[in-house]
C-alpha cells in the first residue's frame, strides 16, 4: 500500500469511526417503528402516548442540539462524540429495563440528547477533516450510516417479532454500536480547525500531515487562521446582516426535510403498511425492511455522485421525485388500498420516495449545514440550524397520527406532496453549489456578501475560485 493510500483509507477509518454516531441515530429512530407495536402489549397506550414515546426522542435531539455547538466549541468535537456514546449507553440501559411509561420516556429523552449532539458533532467532525475534494462523500458517509442504522432496526423488528419482551432486546441491540463508538474515538485525532482556534497550531500541522499524507499543510493552516478572527463570536453574532442569509437558509432546509413527511415512513411505516392491507406486524415490518434496503442503496448512490453531479442537480431531482411519490400515494389510498395490486402500488410509492429522499435531502442536508456556516459561528450557527430541523422532525412525527385519524391517509400524503413542491421552489431559487469548493472559500464568498446561488466554483482553473456579484 502505497503512503498516500494509506493516507487516504485513514482518512476514510477516521470518518466511518465518527459516522457510527450516525448509526445510532438511525438505529434508535428507526427502532420504535416496530418496537411500538409491542410496547402497547405491556403499556395499552393511547394515541397521544404513542405520539409522546416517539417524539421523546425528538425533543431531547433539540434541547442536545443547542447545546453542542458550546459544548464542541468549548471541548473539542472528539470530545462531544465520547459524551455522545456515553449518553446512548446510559439512555438505552434506561429505555430497555424500563418498567414503566416513564421510564421508557426518559431513557427515550436521553437518546434524543446524545442524537441532537450528534447529529450535530459528527458531520461538522468529518468536515473539518476533509479535503474539499472527498468532503461531499466523506460527510455523506454519516448519513449512510444513518440509514444503515435505520435497516438493522428494521431488520431487528422483524428477527424478534415473536420474542419473549421483544421491546427491550430490540432497545437493548444499541448498546452494541455505542460501545463501538466509544472505543473508536479514544483512537481518533482532535479537528485541525478547532486545534487552530485553541492556537494549538503545531498539533493540528502534525495530525493534517497524517490525513493528507504530505508535509506540505501549511498553506492549509494557513487559510484556515484566515478565516479565524482573534475574538470569540458571540450568539448574537449570527443573527448579522452577511451571517443572517446563511442562518436562514440553513433553517429552511431542516424545515422542508421534515415537513415533506420523511419521518412519517421512517417512524410509522409499519402503520402505513397496516393501513395498506398488510394485516399482521410481521408482514408489515417485512415490507418496511424494503424501505431500508433502498435506503441504503440510494444513499451509497448520494455518496458516489455528489461530488461528481454536485449538490443542486441531486437535490432538485429528488425533490421532483418525492413530489409524485407521495402524489402517488395520495391516490392509492383515495382509491382504497385493501385490493392486493393497490396494496404494492403504495409499497412502491412509498419505496420510491425513499430513494428520492436518500439521494437528495436526505444527504445534502447535513453536508451543506457543514459547510456554509464561517469557522468562526460555525459551531453555533449550525447548532441552530440542526435545533430547527428536529423542531420541526417533532412537529411532523408528533402530529402524524393526529392528521391520519383528523383528513384520512389520501389527504395527508397530499398535503405532504404540496410541501415538496415548496420546497421545490424554494431549493432552486436559494440552495447554493458548494461542490469543489474548500470551506475557507466560501467563506471568504459569504463574507463579500455574495449572492448564495452562486456560492461555487465554475472557473475554469479548479485551483482558482471565480469571483462572484456581491448581495445588493
């Protein structure tokens, strides 16, 4: 193996190391989509508790994800990701020996503080380790591991379907990924970036060699103390006139990845298949390991082409995609699902919403909230961005059963298919290329006011960022 191989499958252990964060935040979402179905069977649960044990999790992801860009800015974001192994191991233990409502609702909350940590931590982790040229793939990596963990949940709901207390074991599985991760990052170097901002200078040169495998980081270093002002920003900071563009496109995206009802497949897919003519658990949550399955597929896709078809094109095509998916849907069940070719229709539309999703926001959402906040709020700025996108996954989740039993299954998906639309518009007025483009740059492209849709690089000389028409 040549020295800059294994510069670069370093690289890669670095990032797959961190991205089981991003396991566990698919598995521990994914799991009570089929762990609800039994928990019922010990706890009758009402509606409204249904909605609580789901979005449990979701407010805790919250209250984690404003607090971690202090809590990484202050410690370290390797440091952020063993705090975050240690909170899932301590919320599972709780959720799985639970022997009452509450108990699961607590050790639920615990989870969702240590998923809005990492949610948050390590995507911006990755980033901040990356060459311009391999950071769409590398953060994407998180999200594959999103939904891989997504698939082992499901798959677990099947495998013990007929066990003996099958709501605990299949809580108890994540405690396997944890203490993975937990081992891993005692391993795992500290950011550059955030080295550089400790003016700890020399130890990022020495772990920047290591991941790029040249002496030559210098000039990196160097762009990086550029984009570092000598004072700390405060919170305020990101609400000012260059700062506020970025925040709000930010925000938006987290709203349009939610509000066009992933979550509602992703938390309630055995329901909707149920609701489809799937009449037993068993034959629901096998149908939903499908929607795991091209999860998976479709997000390896996203990784491959991201920075080769850049972010715009994937993400405008999956919008387009999700649109008449859940248009789709929308029809089968208006029809009536309960005949067997109606049935698999909405199997199909369901499936290929999931691709579209995969590809496109599914994992460009949190690479672009990786890239497009300065170093010098990026912490807090994406802190908030990541706090708006788990607002509003709890407001869907939290009011998907609400809205089925309120407008019926057809109207709801609808209503989900006119969000895509919205977001649709809004992606190809506001959403930047940041393909190509080191994190320095656009920053310094930000900062001259720019105009976000053309925050990219289309010069001719790769090497050489095109100047760009300032914000009027």
């Amino acid at each position: 193996m040549t020295p800059r191989c294994s510069s670069r499958f370093y690289l890669y252990g670095v990032s797959a190391i961190a991205a089981i964060a991003g396991l566990l935040f698919g598995f521990d979402t994914g799991i009570i989509s089929g762990a609800l179905l039994f928990i019922q069977q010990d706890f009758p649960l009402s509606t409204l508790m249904q909605e609580m044990i789901v979005g449990s999790v979701l407010i805790g992801a919250m209250a984690g994800s404003l607090a971690s860009g202090h809590l990484t800015d202050r410690f370290g974001r390797r440091k952020l990701l063993l705090i975050v192994s240690g909170l899932f191991v301590v919320g599972t233990l709780t959720a799985a020996l639970a022997t009452h409502v509450s108990l699961i609702l607590i050790g639920r909350f615990i989870i969702g503080i240590a998923i809005g940590m990492g949610s948050y931590a390590a995507p911006l982790y990755i980033a901040e380790l990356s060459p311009h040229n391999l950071r769409g793939a590398l953060v994407s990596l998180n999200q594959l591991a999103i939904t891989i963990g997504i698939l082992c949940s499901y798959i677990i709901n099947y495998v013990f379907t007929s066990t003996h207390n099958t709501w605990r074991i299949m809580f108890a599985i994540g405690l396997i990924p944890a203490l993975l991760l937990s081992i891993g990052m005692l391993f795992l170097p500290e950011s550059p970036r955030w080295l550089i901002k400790q003016n700890l200078t020399d130890k990022a040169m020495t772990i920047l060699r290591r991941l790029r495998d040249t002496e030559q980081v210098k000039a990196e270093v160097t762009d990086i103390q550029n984009s570092i002002q000598i004072r700390q920003a405060k919170f305020s900071e990101i609400f000012s006139p260059w700062i506020l563009p970025v925040l709000g496109l930010g925000a938006m995206l987290g709203f349009i990845q939610q509000a066009t009802g992933i979550n509602t497949i992703i938390y309630y897919a055995p329901t909707i298949f149920q609701l489809a003519g799937f009449e037993n658990a068993s034959s629901s949550i096998l149908a939903t390991i499908g929607i795991g399955v091209v999860n998976v597929l479709a997000t390896v896709f996203a990784i491959l082409y991201l920075d080769k078809l850049g972010r715009r094109p994937l993400l405008l095509t999956g919008l387009t995609g999700m649109c008449l998916s859940l248009l789709g849907l929308s029809l089968t069940f208006h029809l009536g699902a309960d005949g067997n070719d109606l049935r698999w229709l909405a199997v199909a539309c369901a499936f290929t919403y999931i691709i579209c999703f995969a590809f496109s926001l599914g994992a460009i959402l949190w690479l672009l909230v990786s890239e497009i906040f300065p170093l010098e709020v990026r912490a807090t700025a994406m802190g908030v961005a990541v706090f708006n996108c788990w607002l509003w996954n709890f407001a869907v989740s939290a009011s998907f059963l609400t809205l089925l039993n309120a407008m019926g299954p057809s109207q709801t998906f609808f209503f989900y298919s006119m969000m895509c639309v919205f977001g649709l518009v809004f992606c190809y007025y506001k959403v930047p290329e940041t393909n190509g483009v080191t994190l320095e740059e656009i920053e310094i492209n930000i900062r001259n006011r720019v105009a976000l849709r053309h925050i990219g690089q289309t010069s001719e000389d790769p090497a050489c960022p095109k100047q760009y028409s300032p914000l009027t």
